[in-house]
C-alpha cells in the first residue's frame, strides 16, 4: 500500500482532481498542525485555487513540495497582512485617544451577517444610525453613500 510519498511519474500530466484525491487529507492535516484549523482553512481553499494553473503541467515531481510552498507563501502574506492591519489600526487607536478594543474579523462578519438578516425596515434604520455617527465624527454627509464606514483595506 501506498502512502503517496513516492514521486510522481514525471512524464505524467495531473489533474487538480488527481491531486487532491491523493494529497487532501494530507495537506489539511498539515496545515492545521502548522496554522490551526481557522486559519488552515482558508490557506488551504486558496492554495488549492493557486494550484489550478499547475493542472495538467507535466514534470511536478514533488507535489506535496509544491503545495506546501504555496501554503507557506499564502500564510506569510495573510499573517504580514494581519500584523500591518493590527499595527495600523492600534497606531490610530492610539493616535485618536481611543480607549477601545478592535472587533476582530469574525465579529465584523457576524455583525454584517445579523444586520443584513434583519427586515428591510430595520436596516433603514442602521443606515440612519451611521449617517448619525459620521456627522458626529465630522465627516462630511451629501449621501447614504458617505454614511458608509470604509472598508477595511480600501
């Protein structure tokens, strides 16, 4: 029995279905070994996405190499990323005289997430509210469209 440690034929062209058949369970084990499972999770969605160009291309002779190159090169950015994003921000904060702690990314997604399930009426009234706090923090407001808070990244 094989435990997919053996080369591939060099001359052989892989399909993205062959390889993840093969080297799935593998690599998500290895990446939330290396990452943790939140993380791990979108690093691997994504490497598979990068690997896609790859399909077909004959001569890969290590893949779990490869995709454990492009996982590394996926986490280095999305932790450089991260600590830019955390510094940035805790220099405003910082900077503003806020005392206040930064939501993270999961509880601006389940924030986003309630407010677009409530009632039509009721989001109407979320958007009076941000109009209200850019008016207050001086921004100024010729639209709904400026009531927006930007976006993280924009």
């Amino acid at each position: 029995m094989s435990d997919g440690l053996e080369k591939l034929q060099p001359d052989a062209p892989m399909t993205l279905d062959v390889l993840h058949g093969r080297y799935a369970a593998w690599f998500r084990a290895r990446l939330v070994r290396r990452y943790g499972a939140q993380d791990a999770e979108d690093i691997l969605q994504e490497a598979w996405l990068r690997l896609a160009p790859y399909q077909g291309v004959t001569g890969i002779r290590h893949p779990k190499a490869l995709l454990l190159k492009i996982a590394s090169n996926l986490a280095a950015d999305k932790f450089g990323r991260r600590r830019r994003r955390d510094l940035h921000a805790g220099e405003t904060v910082a900077a503003q005289g806020w005392n206040i702690e930064l939501p993270s990314q999961t509880d601006e997604m389940f924030a986003k997430q309630v407010v677009m399930g409530l009632p039509q009426p009721l989001r109407d009234v979320e958007l009076v509210v941000e109009c209200y706090l850019a008016l207050a923090a001086g921004r100024v407001v010729r639209s709904a469209r400026d009531c927006r808070l930007p976006e993280v990244g924009s």
